[in-house]
C-alpha cells in the first residue's frame, strides 16, 4: 500500500512541476511610473489622466513602468508592453527578483 501512495504522490508532485515555471506567480496592480510609484500623480500631473502621465513620466523623464499592488511596486522588465496598460488594473505574470523588486515579465493583461 505504502508503494501505491508514493507513488500517487510522487505523480502530483511531478505534474505540479511541469504546471507553472519555477518561481512564477500572477501580480495584480495598477501600472504606474516609477516617478509616481503609488499611483498618486497629483504632484506630477503631466497629463489630464493618470495615464497620460505615466506615460510621459516613463517618455520624458526616464521613469520606469511598474505594477504597483496597493503595497509596493515592481519595476517590469518590459518596459514596452505596459504602455497599453499605463494608468489601468492589470495582472503581471512573471517571476520576481526579490532583491531588486523586479518582475520578469511573462505576460500583462487586463485585470478582471
């Protein structure tokens, strides 16, 4: 018996493995600048819209584009992408650099 359910588990762990890539999560946030890290672009305010303004934070002043959760923001390693997304709820799917609060991108999409 003690076979049969190693070997049970040994199989979920297996397909878990294969399910999702080492150390990839789903973040969910606003996309923002790093300028404007918070979201809160009231001092900034480089355009009529939050987006507007994160996008020309990130053309004009060389800020970066991040996701940020309500808690902390992450720098994204595409810097291309969220443009789309500049100023909206998105999910982020990527692994995070923990030591330079990073997110490899994987994807960004619209949040749900």
């Amino acid at each position: 018996m003690r076979p049969l359910i190693f070997g049970l588990f040994a199989g979920l762990l297996w397909m878990n493995a294969l399910a999702a890539p080492p150390g990839q999560r789903t973040f969910t946030g606003v996309i923002t600048d790093s300028m404007c890290a918070n979201g809160n672009h009231s001092n900034m305010r480089m355009g009529p819209t939050d987006a507007e303004c994160t996008v020309a934070c990130v053309s004009i002043h060389g800020a970066m584009y991040v996701l940020y959760d309500g808690k902390d923001a992450y720098t994204l390693s595409d810097q291309k992408t969220p443009e789309k997304f500049a100023g909206k709820k998105a999910t982020v799917t990527g692994t995070l650099d923990a030591k330079t609060k990073t997110i490899r991108v994987d994807s960004i999409a619209a949040a749900k």
